[in-house]
C-alpha cells in the first residue's frame, strides 16, 4: 500500500512482466502532476499496461472518484488487475478491448492520460476530445518522434490550450564493483493541454 499523496511510487512496488511495459516513475509522476486531478473525477487510462498511470490517478481522485482503464492486450488488463488488487483500489474499472471503440461507450472524462496505444495515438487523441469536458486535461506519453509530430498537429487542429511540451530523461543508479554509475532510459516526450 502507498501511504503518501504524492505520486512516484516505486516501480519495484508493482507487479511486472516482460511483455507489459510500465510507465517509470519519475515519468508517471509528472504525467500525474500535469493532469492536475482532484478528488471525486473521471479519468480514463488509455493503454494501461502494467496500470501503474491507473494506481497512480485512484489514489489521487480518491474513493469518490472513477477511473477507466483500457487496454487492447489481454496480459495488460490482467496485470493492471492484479496492481489494482495489490493496492487494495475498487475506483478503477479495466475493460479490454480497442480504446477507438470503447472510447466512444464511455461517460465524458474530467481527465484523460494515452499512453501505449499501439500506432493510433491521433485518432485517439481525436477521440478523446469529444469525451473530455469542458477545460479537462489530457496527457500523452510519447516515445517517437513520428507520433509527437501527429499529436502536435491534431492538437493544433483541435484547438486545444495552454499545450506544453516536455520531455523527460532519467538516468538511474547502479552500483558496479568500482563505484555507482549512471544508466540513461529512453526519453519520453509529454504532451499535456487543456481542452477549451
């Protein structure tokens, strides 16, 4: 169980496996901080994977709020099950399936985080827009320059405010038999706005 508000849990805390990846601390925390999520919300997590994004919001929208989880692989809904049951949550709700589908089944979000969308990240991007309500914030996770291009324009397109750009690169320790050295992880692009 995480006993503290503020988000960064450590990744070693979640179950894991090889063939879901999980949105690394240091990064979740600021996908976090720029939803800027109050108790009592909706929050979709498109592209769950390990549900790390998923844990990190229910804490944070408290018992009165929602979140909506969805994932297209059938390993992620599992694993994001078995985290939320780790952490003891009953606000979140996994649903397996295409998030372009299943986006549009859904109530509007007071919050929306894309992370793992597996190359449709613009047309859901497009999507979540007509589901967020009025001055609801999204926040995309991006590892390719060719998706940050296609999120940049249809942002544009969308009309959609106060859009920041940050990208985030974190390196970790590891000790050696000499000392401790640094270990650079990929860098990830966030995208986060406000809708109007």
């Amino acid at each position: 169980m995480w006993n503290y508000k503020t988000p960064g849990i450590p990744d070693e805390e979640f179950e894991r496996t090889d063939k879901v990846p999980i949105t690394k601390e240091e990064v979740r925390a600021v996908q976090i901080s720029k939803a800027r999520l109050n108790p009592g919300q909706i929050v979709y997590d498109i592209g769950c994977g390990s549900g790390s994004i998923s844990v990190e919001a229910a804490l944070q929208v408290e018992s009165t709020g929602k979140i909506l989880a969805i994932d297209y692989d059938q390993n992620a809904v599992d694993l994001t099950k078995k985290n939320l049951q780790k952490f003891e949550l009953s606000n979140v709700s996994v649903i397996f399936g295409n998030a372009k589908e299943k986006i549009l089944e859904l109530e509007e979000a007071d919050a929306i985080f894309v992370g793992g969308t597996g190359g449709d990240t613009k047309e859901i991007v497009e999507l979540s827009e007509k589901k967020l309500k009025s001055k609801g914030r999204i926040v995309i996770g991006i590892i390719l320059i060719e998706t940050l291009y296609s999120v940049i324009q249809v942002m544009d397109k969308l009309q959609f405010k106060d859009v920041d750009i940050t990208q985030v690169t974190v390196s970790k320790s590891r000790k050696t038999t000499t000392g401790t050295m640094m270990l650079a992880r990929n860098p990830v692009t966030i995208i986060s706005a406000t809708k109007a």
